[in-house]
C-alpha cells in the first residue's frame, strides 16, 4: 500500500460545471463555420487542449484552414469562453467538491489542480476555490497535452509528493490515461463506461471522502 499524501484534481466536470461553456462556445463556432457541433462531438474534446480540440472540430466539418486562421478562430472560441465563465460563482461548484477539498485540507492532505485549461485562475478565483490548492498546474504552465502525464508530475513535484503516493480526479479518459502514465492511481468522475481505466469510478465527488479513499486503495 502506497499511503495517500496529495489529490491532484481536474478542473472542468470534476470541480466545477464548465464543460457546458466550452461547449456552447464551440458549438457557436461551428455554426459559423457552417456545420453542427453535437453534445456527443463534444465528448471528444474532454480533456483535450484548445489547439487540438479545434483540430477535432475542423475534422468533424470537413474543413482544413492555415495555422493563422486556425490561431483566430481559436482565440475566438476561447474569448466567448471567458465571457461565460466571468459571470460564474460558487453555485456552480459541483456536488461534494468543496467538502472534500476542505477534508482533504483537514487530514493534511497536499492538493493540486492539474488542468488543461488556460483560465483555471479565473475560475478558481470566481468560485471561490483558489485557498484550497497548495498548486495550481494548467495550461499556462505545460507543454504537452494529456494523455501525456505531464501536468500531472509537476502537480506532484509542486506539492513535493512522490507520484506513487498521488490519486488524480479525473472526468476524461485522456485524463485517466495521464494519471496512469505519470504512475498515479486515479478516480474517474462519472461513468464506468467510459472511464473503466481508473481504480475506481464514481458519479462525483459527494461519493469520495478521505476514509473510504484510503480503504479503496488500502491494497492498490
């Protein structure tokens, strides 16, 4: 048994509801581009970058652009984004999210944000959230996207917590994946259909706490 000593949590469908913004907005952009974005389009971009899930969209329309153009549009995706989110507060936390960021505090566990998005401050801060992360790793800081482990090892070197002693929350299978790799044990936030790569699969985080997170991967 490896002992708990730091959560590493996404940010987008784990902590707070986000995911429909991005959503909207990519939508909004697809209509312009002249061609239908659905919900189940979306799930494609869980987890991905800015850069990579235009590259998602341009592919579900049948469209190739320059790297200009695509720097455009990109930025204006994320624009009509960030106009969403600055209207967010902490109604929009999800379910069991600030109690186990407080548990977690209360037992001296280390936690970090590990997430792809650029405007994770933002959010962090509109909601509230920002006192409980010891670090805060997202898109401004990394190179690689995931499922490539990055994000989270420095989540873990910032805490100073070894990764075999790390559990990431994570609501994308890029995400579990990453954990995987960076040699983490993860929960997946949502449904075992999609997420049967983690450790264990739960509907949100009202279902964790730091007890029965130890007993779960007492043997893992």
């Amino acid at each position: 048994m490896s002992e708990i000593k730091a959560c590493l949590f996404d940010l987008d469908g784990v902590l707070v509801d986000t995911a429909r913004y991005h959503f909207i907005a990519w939508r909004e952009l697809a209509e312009q581009l002249g061609f239908v974005f659905t919900e189940q389009d979306n799930e494609r971009l869980k987890g991905v970058s800015r850069a990579a899930s235009l590259d998602i969209l341009l592919e579900i329309g049948g469209l190739t652009l320059d790297e200009a153009e695509k720097a455009r549009l990109a930025e204006q995706k994320n624009n009509r984004y960030v106009q969403y989110i600055s209207k967010m507060d902490s109604s929009e936390i999800l379910p069991g999210a600030l109690e186990f960021l407080q548990e977690c505090r209360a037992a001296g566990i280390k936690t970090a944000l590990g997430s792809a998005s650029k405007n994770a401050a933002t959010i962090l801060s509109n909601t509230g959230l920002t006192p409980y992360f010891d670090a805060i790793i997202d898109g401004t800081h990394t190179s690689a996207a995931k499922p490539d482990p990055e994000v989270f090892l420095l989540g873990a070197q910032a805490v100073g917590v070894a990764p075999a002693h790390c559990v990431v929350f994570e609501d994308a299978e890029a995400g579990v994946e990453a954990a995987t790799r960076a040699g983490m044990r993860s929960v997946g936030i949502g449904s075992p259909e999609t997420l049967g790569a983690a450790n264990q699969v739960v509907p949100s985080l009202a279902q964790v706490s730091v007890a029965g997170l130890r007993e779960a991967f007492a043997a893992v």
